[in-house]
C-alpha cells in the first residue's frame, strides 16, 4: 500500500481577535532560483553561506536612475560609491555603464586606478587623505573634496610642491528639515563656514573651484531634503559667480537614496515606503532648474548613489544548520549567515525566505546565525514557516555594504559569485582559506618550533 | 510516561480545547492523530511504528518532528506523567 504524505505536526494557541496589523495571513513566497538558476545548484556548487550578485538586476536599476534623472535635466554623472561594494567586478560593471568612481580612502583610489577608471573621473571624498593621496589626486586631474581646512592647507601645499593645480570642490554639510543633520562632514552652510571656505580657495593659484558637494545624510525618504541641498548649493554657485564671476562645472548631491530594505522599527515595509528614482530626480533638477544659476553655465549634476542602485541585486544564500525551541516555547533557526556577514542586519529587517516550498505553518520564529556570540540575531521576529536541517534561505536585497563591511569573525569569509548576462555563474571572489588566514600573521622567532 | 491530561478535548476537526484554563489551540492532520494517541496512553516506540508504518517518513525524521511537537504540548501545559 503506498504511504500517505506526511505533514510535520503542529499546534498553535488560538488568540481570538489579534490579525496582522494588515488583516492579512503570512505567507512567504519560496525564492528557488535566481535569474533562473536554481539556488540549490548554486550552494551545491559553490557552498553554503555564499553570496550571489545578479547582473542583469544591476545593470537594469542603473538604466532606470539614470533615465529618471537625464530625462529631467541634459548633464547627469554617477559616480560609483566604491565604499557601498567594491568587489572589482561591481565596480567595472558600473565603469561600463558609464559610471565614473567616487572614493574614500588611498585605497579606494588604488582600486579605482586598476579597474580602469582614467584619474580625472575619480572623485575623492572623505575626511582622510593623506599627503601622498593627495599627491597622487593632483596628479591625476581628479576632483578632491575638501572635508575640512587642515586639508584645505595641505591640498595647498601639495599642489604648490608639485607645481599643479588641484581640482577641488567644497563640501558642505547644512539644515535640509532632516534629523539628525550630519554636520560631521564638509563646513557648514548656514554659519558661513563653507563661503569662508570658498574665499580661500578662489584668490589661490594653485586650486581650481570645480564643484559643490553635499552629502546630506543615508537612506533619505524624504525627497524634498534633496530639494532644499541643491538650493542650498545653487545658491552657492550664484554668489560665486556674483563675487568671481566663476562658474563652478558641477553640483554634487552626494548618495542616500534609500533602497527598498526595512528599517528596523519601521511600520510599513520598505517596498511601500521608499521613494522612487523619480520622486529624487524630481526634487533634485526641479530645484537645479528653478535656481538662479546663469543658464548658459548650469553645472553637471552628479550624483554617488551607492545602496540604492545596488541592494537589490545582492542576495546572500545559506543552510539551517538546526531548529530549535526557546525556553519559552518559541521557535527559533540556527542558519549559516551571521551577522558577520550580514552586517545591515544590525539595521534592517532583512527578507529571509526559503529556497524550497515548505509546510504552510508559521510561527513567530527567531533566526540565529552560527556565531558563539548572544548578538548573532539576524531576524529576531519573524513568521517563518519551518524548515529541516539542510534546508536553504536566500537573504534578498544585501547588495549594499555587506561586501565592504563584512567581518573576518570565527570563520572563512565565503565566496562571492555573479550570474552575468548569458545566465552563468562566475566566481568573483573567492572563499577565505587558513591559508590566506595566516598569510599577514608573524610568529615571534622565539615562538617558532625549533 | 506521558499523556494527553484527560480534561483536553479534541475534536475531528483539530480543534483542542483545555477545559482547565479555557485555553483553545488548532492542530493540524498528523498532530490530531497524534494527540489521540497520547490520549489514549500509546506508548512512544508504538506511535513512530504505527506513524512510520502509514506515513512517508523516516523514523529519526518523525522523532526530530515529534519531539518538537512534545515541547509545545509541554509548553502548552497539555501533558501530564502518568508514573
């Protein structure tokens, strides 16, 4: 007699009158496959945690910015926020789009250089640069932004000993009706700070005022901030050209585009919440094209967008590794992602669903990561349905930061693979060994095995 | 060894009603049968022989899915010792 189909037993506590706060029933749908490769071919062959970047999603969300953006105003440049993923095969991705590269550090800048990226479309942002960055910068014909006046001087000095003019820009941090205001960055508009800074540069011969920069804060819902920033910036350009009769090339907005994530405490979900590339672009050129820049020297807009153009194509695959029930009878999930390598899991509700259809039995579930640690907690609450040991998750929208800020904690870093144009999957970093472990660490002589 | 406590009613539906506390809970097919089981006193070695025996499960499958239904059941206060 051929046996019935088994269901997993389950029994839950009836509590009258308490839906979801939408009146609807949870249900998560499976994700199987990514661009149509099935995720347990995936982990199968490449292992389990591993991160997946989807090509296609990543070319196609940088069509839909740029297209918001140069269909509302005629000269636009991305910048790739090399800080958000600078795996080199991003990078070069976004470099064949046409994106050029913003950067933070001599390091990034080194990256930049290999991957291409011709020195006077690098911008160089951050509060540290050190004196052979800046060198380098000058050299190359990129565009430093100026974080601060200590390297204000030392731009100077470098760009006198090497006999250059450096391409600067200001950056100014300011009151756009958003909290908390970042003022940690630039000098600030409204105290006067940022126009005393430009009263530096302008009278000297060894700096060129190229552009204005703001970065007004990260994953910005509201648009209208972005308003107030370019005005505040035209503004800006408006007396410089009045007092010097300079018109500075371009007007940089900076990033903090939210992408569709879920903020942790946030009521609604990202994907209801999050503003369009249009709703930015929107603000952004209305503000640039109602300003009272001359219209025969309107600057170029550019923009370093970073999260938003890539969350959504990174997804992060894993393994549960067990169930198991709390003290107070609630189920939680040991799986292989921790927050080493979920880093915007100290931030964001991330998506977590099975990549295999499952028992429809949800319960409110706690999902760990592998570390010993308490803090290991990727989903604290969540409906998840159960799953078995050796069951898969697929973790959506990771794209941004977790390939920077990950942590080399208790294991490997795992690998890093792309599913380009054509469907096939190619590895672009490769998993951490105990060899690449030991590579950097020096044994004291006196602690070497004789 | 332990049993379904003799005041929980079940009804063919998986409707489980504690009459102690007034507390109401929903099962599903396989936990029905289950919890009917228990009531009436079979013994663990018993049920996985006889679920195994209909169900497509393997044992150490069914045991890994039982236990975990036992900790609710404990949880839920529905179980007593009978020795």
């Amino acid at each position: 007699m051929e046996k019935l189909k088994f269901e997993r037993p389950v029994i839950s506590k009836i509590n009258a009158g308490v839906p979801d706060k939408f009146g609807m029933r949870t249900f998560i749908n499976p994700v199987t496959q990514i661009d149509g490769i099935p995720v347990k071919d995936i982990i199968d062959q490449y292992g389990s945690p591993v991160y997946v970047i989807s090509e296609k999603t990543l070319r196609s969300v940088y069509q839909e910015a740029l297209h918001a953006f140069t269909t509302r105003y005629p000269k636009v440049q991305f910048a790739w926020s090399y800080k958000t993923n600078y795996l080199n095969a991003v990078c070069r991705i976004y470099h064949q789009e046409g994106s050029w590269a913003e950067v933070v550090s001599g390091f990034e800048y080194n990256k930049a250089i290999d991957n291409g990226v011709p020195g006077n479309k690098i911008i160089f942002n951050g509060p540290d640069k050190s004196a052979g960055d800046l060198k380098k910068a000058i050299e190359n014909g990129s565009l430093i932004h100026i974080d601060h006046f200590d390297e204000l001087y030392d731009c100077i000095q470098v760009a006198k000993d090497a006999g250059k003019k450096a391409k600067i820009a200001i950056r100014v941090n300011m009151d756009t009706g958003i909290y908390p205001q970042w003022d940690r960055f630039g000098c600030n508009y409204e105290n006067g700070e940022a126009w005393d800074a430009i009263n530096k540069i302008m009278p000297d011969e060894s700096l060129e005022l190229t552009g204005l920069h703001t970065h007004i804060g990260t994953y910005i819902m509201t648009p209208a901030a972005y308003a107030v920033a370019t005005s505040k910036l035209a503004q800006l350009a408006v007396r410089i050209e009045k007092k010097y009769s300079h018109h500075i090339r371009y007007i940089d907005l900076g990033g903090g585009f939210a992408s569709k994530n879920t903020l942790k405490g946030a009521y609604l979900p990202g994907t209801d919440t999050c503003p369009s590339f249009d709703d930015y672009a929107e603000a952004i050129t209305g503000a640039l094209n109602n300003s009272d820049i001359e219209y025969g020297h309107m600057p170029a807009l550019f923009l370093e967008t970073g999260r938003a153009l890539i969350d959504d194509a990174g997804y992060l695959l894993g393994t549960v590794l067990a169930n198991k029930r709390l003290a107070n009878g609630r189920r939680s999930l040991i799986i292989d992602i921790g927050v080493n390598l979920l880093f915007t899991s100290f931030w964001y509700e991330h998506n977590i669903a099975p990549a295999q259809y499952h028992q429809n039995d949800y319960e409110d579930t706690t999902i760990y990561g592998p570390l010993c640690m308490n803090i290991d907690v990727i989903r604290a609450a969540i409906m998840f349905p159960s799953l078995n040991k050796g069951d898969h998750v697929v973790i959506s929208r990771i794209g941004a930061y977790n390939m920077t800020q990950w942590l080399q904690f208790i294991t490997y870093r795992p690998r890093v693979v792309l599913i380009n144009m054509k469907g096939e999957v190619e590895v672009i970093r490769e998993q951490e060994t105990n060899e690449t472990m030991n590579m950097l660490d020096v044994v004291p002589k006196h602690l070497k095995r004789s | 060894m332990m049993r379904l406590k003799q005041n929980i009613v079940i009804t063919e539906t998986g409707f489980v009603f504690d009459s102690d506390t007034g507390d109401s809970y929903s099962t599903n097919p396989v936990g029905l049968e289950l919890l009917e089981k228990l009531k009436a006193n079979v013994d663990m070695d018993e049920i996985t022989a006889q679920i195994t025996g209909r169900y497509d499960v393997e044992p150490l499958q069914f045991q890994r899915y039982f236990d975990d239904f036992v900790i609710m059941l404990r949880h839920f206060n529905l179980l007593e010792d009978t020795e």
